[in-house]
C-alpha cells in the first residue's frame, strides 16, 4: 500500500536527472538507466540502497493514510482537528515547475499499523455518526423553538394592529387568569 509514497520519497532523494529513471511496477521499485551511464547508475543505486534499510520508519503521507485506513479526506481532517489521528509532525515540499510550497501532515508508521490492528477507525466512524445525529437533534429543536417564538411575537403584534388599542402591560394578569376568572 505505500508503494507510491516510498517511491515518492525515494525520487526526492535521487539526483533529478535520475528521478525519472525511477519506475513503480505494482509492489517493485525498478531503476532503469542507460548502460552508458554505469557511474550514474551506481551512485543512484547506493542512494536507494541507503534509503532502503530506513524504509519501515518512514513518514506515512496523507494519500497512503487514507488508503492504507480506507479513509476520506473528509475523515483525515476531521480527525487530525480534534486530535484522535494524531500528526508525527509536517512536511514542507516544492511541487515542480511552481514557486510555492505546500505543507502537510505527516503520521508514524506504528501508530496507523495499531489504528489498523484495533478497528479504531470503525469505531471513530461511529462516534461521528452519533454526534452527528445528535447535532441534527439539537439544530431541529433550535429552529423548532426559533419558529415558535417568531410565531408568537408575530401574533401579539397583529393583536396589537388589529384592536387599534396601544398594548398595556398589566402586573399580575397572569395569577388572576390561574385562578380561573377569566373564561
């Protein structure tokens, strides 16, 4: 699953003429040079040799999280907010042929092998799926008592057009009508 990223990392430790030489073909790595270019070829392949034996401890990027966890982008940065997916630090890099640089979270291998291990995604999924049910509640209740109370000051203005009469607010209407009298 991290084929594409370890091979990402690898071009960007190889010399640039040499990163298209560089090709995935499903899980394999291969380096394909000219037979000319024995020097350059040998000194390319020291690099990746080198980078190789630190392969496992690499950083995990956000594409291959999100494959390897079989996430959305949506779930990647709702989690990185509120801090259950926690970040091994960023990554800054120049994309080619543009002057501007963009950064982005990078994660430990270790910690999405055991959020992997332990279904934690699922239940994270679920946790979501509650608040948001419970964010629905909350907001229909809101507009719900919003509703009624533009209602009622709607009413007690056109009561108050209607009878032409200027609205006086009587002290103790409400203990009088308890009692009953009013009917």
């Amino acid at each position: 699953m991290r084929a594409k990223g370890i091979l990402q990392e690898l071009q960007s430790r190889v010399p640039t003429t040499s990163k298209k030489s560089l090709v995935l073909e499903g899980n394999d790595v291969i380096l394909a040079m000219p037979a000319n270019d024995k020097s350059a070829f040998h000194a390319t392949a020291a690099v990746i040799a080198k980078a190789m034996e630190k392969v496992e401890t690499l950083p995990v990027i956000p594409r291959e999280i999100q494959d390897i966890l079989s996430i959305k982008v949506g779930e990647r940065h709702r989690w990185l907010a509120d801090g259950r997916l926690p970040s091994a630090g960023t990554r800054t890099v120049r994309l080619n042929g543009r002057a501007r640089r963009i950064t982005f979270h990078v994660f430990d291998p270790k910690m999405v092998e055991e959020l992997l291990d332990h279904g934690t995604v699922d239940e994270w999924r679920e946790q979501d799926a509650e608040t948001k049910a419970e964010n629905r509640r909350k907001a229909a209740y809101n507009a719900k008592l919003t509703r009624s109370l533009k209602a009622k000051k709607t009413t007690k203005k056109a009561l108050a057009e209607n009878s032409g009469e200027p609205e006086i607010a009587l002290r103790g209407w409400e203990e009088f009508d308890v009692d009953g009298l009013l009917r």
